[in-house]
C-alpha cells in the first residue's frame, strides 16, 4: 500500500544530547563502544568506499535476520563524474557487492545547474547495483525540483516522495513470484521530512519499519513512534574532523561526535553515513573518508554498553564509523 502526503513540517529540533565516544573495530560484527575513548575513523577496506558492518536489533524478525541493506548518500555531484577515480571505484564496489535492498538517502546534486551531471552518476549507480528486492530513494535538501523531475521520469528505481511502500521479502533462495513472505515497510521523507505525518497517514502494521529520511535530526520523532530503524546521511560525517569529537561544521543539531555512525534513541537506531561526495568543494574531507555502509541484519538483543539506559531519554551514540 502506497500513500501520499499533502502535508509536510520541519522535524523538531533535537533536545540536548550525551555524548559517548569509543572506537570500532575493523570489520563486522563490531564491538559495542567503550566509554571514554575517541573514536578512530579509517579507511574503508575493499571494495572501498562500502564498508560492511552487523546491525543487532531485537524487533528484527528471524525470517530477516541476514538481510543486507546498501546505504548510499550524499553525492553532491557538480561536474561530469565518469572515468573519473572515486567514480569508477565506487562502480567496481556496487558491481561486486550485492545486497537485498539498496537505500538512497538524497543530495545527488550539489547546486542548481548540476542536474544533468547528477542524473548520469545516478544512472550509472543504478546499473551497477546489484539488489535483489529493489532500490530505493528519497530526495535531499540539495536536490532541486528539476532534477527530481527528470530522475523520476528517467531512472531505474522507486522514489518514495512522502510515501510509504509495504513488501514481502521471500526467503532467500525463494522464486520471485511467491506471494508469501516477511512483510517489511520502508517509509521515505523527501525533504522536508515529517516523520509525524508519515506514521499518521498509514495503518498500523506488525511489519519490520525503515524509514529513510535525509537529516539524521528524524531520529527523534523516529524514536517517539516506535520506528525501529532509520537510515539518513546530511552530515557527512562531519568531512572536516580535527578528531573523533570535534568538526568544525556538520550541518546538523547534532553534536559533532554524533554526526556519524550508529545511533540510538529508545528503541529506534539510526545509521548515519558519512557520505559520497562533499560540500564546498570536491575532495575537501581530512580524517572522514567516503563510504556507503553496507548493514547486516541480526535478530538479536541491542549491542551496548551502555547501562545508564541515557538512550531512553536522549540521543546516543551505540558504534562509531
């Protein structure tokens, strides 16, 4: 079931947040944070920039326990990309690593006249995904009304402009016909997101919910009605990070050593990557590489050390990357 939303108001800004620091591991599964320690960011090993990473959360049903979710975010394309090195690297990633889903989080352009330019990359990004269940998308804050025009009317994926889809993920190995199935929803927010309308305007469902939304502030309305994943971009990370706590600009409400990673509040999570492309100008990033977060489902208890139970109140951070 599809609908559509007429209506849409700016996420509220985020109360205050703790801030938790630690470390993550080079490859999944990671290791909760340990308090007190900053975290270390690193380069995405091969096929850069797609780092794999496991996701424990306890509502996951166990027919989707396994699932694989590719995030991509934050292109920011300016100029014609192809044969170009980061461009042909991230082709080569998507065209060995498939996934069960493909999720698409926004800004695919950086600014007016740069339609036709991210249209291209967009296209080339699509052939090369390999997603066993679709690809999915939602527009970010820097994509214009004429680019959304155009992608809409010439690519191979599904936007999901305020709108809600509900699928039936077969078993792997299943036929693609089956009519049986886990149900699985994926609610996506263009900009600007309302998480409030968009729960408001769909029944209830016992499926497993994602919602995509571009600004990772969405976690808290996420967290308030019980949506139990999130994946947003926005920050990249910070792009500019002096160390694991501190960036000059993030772009977000967001305590700069919250701008990435694995956050969590109450019972929702949220990815946060730190991004494809950059702002200002191509190639300003120090100490935050590119990457496309590739996520593992687990059915299986929150991984935390956290025993102050803070992210029931406020926004913490349960992995760096």
């Amino acid at each position: 079931m599809r609908r559509d939303w007429k209506h849409t108001r700016p996420t509220p800004l985020l109360p205050p947040h703790a801030r938790r620091r630690g470390p993550h591991p080079p490859h999944p599964p990671l290791a909760p944070d340990a308090p007190g320690e900053l975290p270390v960011f690193r380069l995405p090993h091969p096929p850069a920039p797609i780092e794999p990473f496991d996701l424990a959360h306890p509502e996951v049903p166990p027919p989707l326990h396994g699932l694989t979710i590719l995030h991509l975010s934050d292109l920011h394309v300016r100029t014609p990309m192809r044969g170009r090195r980061h461009h042909a690297q991230l082709l080569h990633a998507l065209s060995t690593t498939p996934a069960d889903l493909v999720l698409l989080t926004g800004d695919y352009m950086d600014r007016p006249g740069n339609e036709r330019a991210a249209l291209d990359v967009l296209r080339d990004i699509l052939e090369a995904a390999r997603a066993r269940l679709g690809i999915f998308g939602i527009a970010g804050n820097h994509d214009s009304t004429v680019f959304m025009r155009l992608a809409r009317g010439e690519t191979r994926m599904e936007w999901l402009n305020n709108q809600a889809v509900d699928l039936l993920v077969p078993a792997a190995g299943a036929g693609g016909e089956s009519n049986t199935g886990t149900p699985l929803r994926l609610i996506g927010l263009s900009w600007p997101e309302d998480v409030v309308a968009a729960v408001l305007d769909e029944p209830p469902t016992p499926a497993f919910t994602i919602a995509l939304a571009h600004s990772p502030t969405a976690i808290i309305p996420a967290g308030e009605f019980g949506i139990p994943l999130l994946f947003a971009g926005h920050t990249h990370g910070g792009q500019v990070r002096i160390s694991g706590a501190l960036a000059p600009h993030t772009s977000s409400d967001l305590p700069p050593d919250l701008a990435s990673g694995l956050l969590r509040y109450r019972r929702t999570l949220a990815v946060i990557s730190r991004g494809l492309g950059e702002a200002v100008f191509p190639g300003l990033r120090f100490n935050c590489p590119r990457q496309a977060p590739l996520i593992t489902l687990r059915s299986a208890p929150f991984a935390s050390n956290d025993t102050s139970q803070l992210w029931d109140q406020q926004v913490v951070r349960s992995q760096t990357w």
